[in-house]
C-alpha cells in the first residue's frame, strides 16, 4: 500500500499550524511511531510547531520501559522533544485498560501544562473508527455516537487531536517499515477479554461481505454532518419552544414541540433534562426519544420521572421541574398519608 504524499501529509497537519507547540501521544506501536515521523516531517518548514513527545509506561508490562526508552531515542533522533512519564503506585485488579488510559492522558495533560503544551496528537486511525462505531452501534447509540471518535475532543483535562482519523492503517505500518524502524507489539491488542479487540477481530469478516473500514469512515462522516443539522436546527428552536422560570423549572410549547422533527425535539428535550436536573451525563437515549414523541402528541400527560426530573404536560403547555430528593419526596408522601 502506498504512503502519503506531502500534500497529504500537510492536509493532516495544516489544521495544527497554528500552535507554538505540539504534543504527541507515541506508545512505540506502529501506529504512533508513524504519527511521530510523518509530524516531523511536517514539522521541519519554517514556522511549524516544536514537537513534544510524550511516552508512557504503565509499569505493567516488563516490555513497557524498554518501549518507552526506544520512543525517546528516536524522538531525539529526528530532533524532537522527548518525555518518558510513568504510573507509579498500585494498579487495579479490574478495570485495568480504563484506568490505565485514564493515568497515561492525566500524566500527558500534567507534562504538557509543564512543557507548555496546548494540544496532544494521538494517532487513532481509521480502523479504530471503524471499531468506534461498530461498538457504538452495538450499544443502541444515536447519531451522536454514531459519528464515532471526534477529530477533536477533551479526555482528563487534556485535549486531544486525531489527524490520522482517515488514514488506514496499512499505510501507516508501511510507513514505519520504510523508515526502518521495529514497532512494539502490544499483547493486550490481541486480548479478547476487550471488547473493541473483538470487535477488530471481526473486521476481516464484515470487510469480505463489503462492509469495510473506509465504508464505516464514510458512515461516521456522514452521521457527524447529521449531527450537527440536528443541533443546528435544535439551537435555532430553543430560544421559541423553552422558557425558564429558574433553575430548577422549564416550560416548553408543547404545539411548537410537535412540529419539529422528532431528532430535533428529543435533542431539545435532553437539553432541557440536563439542565433542570444539573446531570451532566446524557439521559438514557431510547427513553429519552419515548418520551419527545410522547410529548410531541397533543394530549395531556399524567407526570412522569426521567433523568432526576419530573415532566408533566396539560397538552399546551409541558413542565419540567427538578425531581425532590428521595428522601425528601418520602417526608412528603408521610405528610400526605398522615
């Protein structure tokens, strides 16, 4: 498979020209070493972000300081800077890949606001998306899962870029190959206890009855301009159909409500729950979307609870309120029965 020309490569990047400094988030697999090589490369015009690379060893592979100490050597090979963090202290005995990824971007965050670092580059690919959105479909998500990984995103206080979203991985292996280096083969790649290793295993699969990596790309772009209509069009109707009255209280017209379209409104809807409740966490989708068409009806709705708020409509007019505490609803119900 060919590499990637240099229009391709300053196509990558062009979007990160503006920073001072870049991190780089490089394990010594494959697909980092290629994002560290293919940003220096890019890097050496005038004008172009200094580059930092970070590597991390989680100490829970006797491999693991060995790769991380290959990555430094070749970061300062080709003039970058270089950084080893490790993850000292105990490690769970479940959970291990979560929290792992969880201390490996909380170290990176730390380095960088040393260093003076913005913004990290990871090198999540295409394939990964793939698997992104394959496990998300599995999982019953909208079409907000649906776009897969974002090119931009906040993980532990760190922002993260993924310029190598649209490059397949074989590219990126070949890359390596060329440059003459040996990637560190991580075992915990191949490890079906994962579910996103299960799902890459299935990719072969699924690629020979048509449904390739590319085509699964392809979906997750078309789900992300979805996406963004929906709360285009969700944003211009708020300000018509939703009036506070505190802020633990929304109203919503409930004949505006029924004429938007049912993504729209359960977008509205959600919004709305987050806020009256202070729940940063997304309602629970398929009872979330009962619940707009339920409201998108004309008709008189006896209250009901979703997401710590309790919604209640006389088919005009429909009322949101903070749910009350249980324990407080429970002093209530006494109240009432004595």
């Amino acid at each position: 498979m060919p590499g990637l020309t240099p229009q391709e490569i300053e196509g990558l990047f062009a979007p990160l020209a503006s920073h001072e400094k870049l991190g780089l988030a490089v394990s010594g697999g494959p697909d980092s070493l290629a994002l560290m090589l293919l940003a220096a490369q890019w890097a050496t015009a005038p004008g172009r972000p200094a580059l930092y690379v970070y590597s991390v060893d989680h100490g829970l592979r006797p491999e693991a300081a060995a790769e991380a100490a290959m990555v430094a050597r070749e970061a300062e090979a080709l003039g970058l800077h270089a950084r080893v963090l490790r993850w000292e202290g105990d490690k769970p005995a479940s959970g291990v890949q979560a929290a792992a990824r969880s201390a490996r971007y909380r170290l990176m965050a730390d380095a960088m606001a040393r260093d003076g670092v913005e913004i990290l580059a990871t090198a999540h690919h295409l394939a990964d998306q793939a698997e992104t959105v394959l496990m998300r479909l599995a999982h019953g998500s909208g079409i907000d899962g649906l776009r897969g990984m974002d090119a931009l995103s906040f993980v532990e206080g760190c922002a993260i870029t993924r310029p190598l979203l649209g490059v397949h991985p074989d590219v990126l292996r070949q890359i390596v190959s060329d440059a003459g280096l040996s990637a560190a083969l991580d075992p915990s790649n191949r490890d079906e206890d994962y579910e996103r290793v299960r799902w890459r295993l299935m990719l072969p699969a699924l690629e020979a009855l048509g449904l390739t990596i590319e085509r699964l790309g392809t979906f997750a772009r078309r789900m992300d301009e979805a996406s963004r209509l929906i709360h285009a069009d969700a944003e211009a109707a708020y300000p018509e159909i939703v009036t506070p009255l505190g802020g633990t209280e929304m109203e919503l017209a409930a004949g505006l409500l029924g004429t938007l379209n049912p993504a729209v409104a359960t977008n509205i809807l959600g919004s709305v729950l987050g806020l009256v409740s202070g729940d940063r966490r997304p309602p629970p989708l398929g009872a979330l979307e009962l619940l707009a068409r339920r409201l998108q009806r004309p008709e008189p709705m006896k209250p009901i609870t979703l997401h710590g708020c309790v919604i209640a409509s006389d088919g005009e007019v429909i009322r949101i309120r903070k749910e009350a505490p249980r324990r407080a609803a429970l002093k209530m119900a006494a109240a009432t029965q004595g």
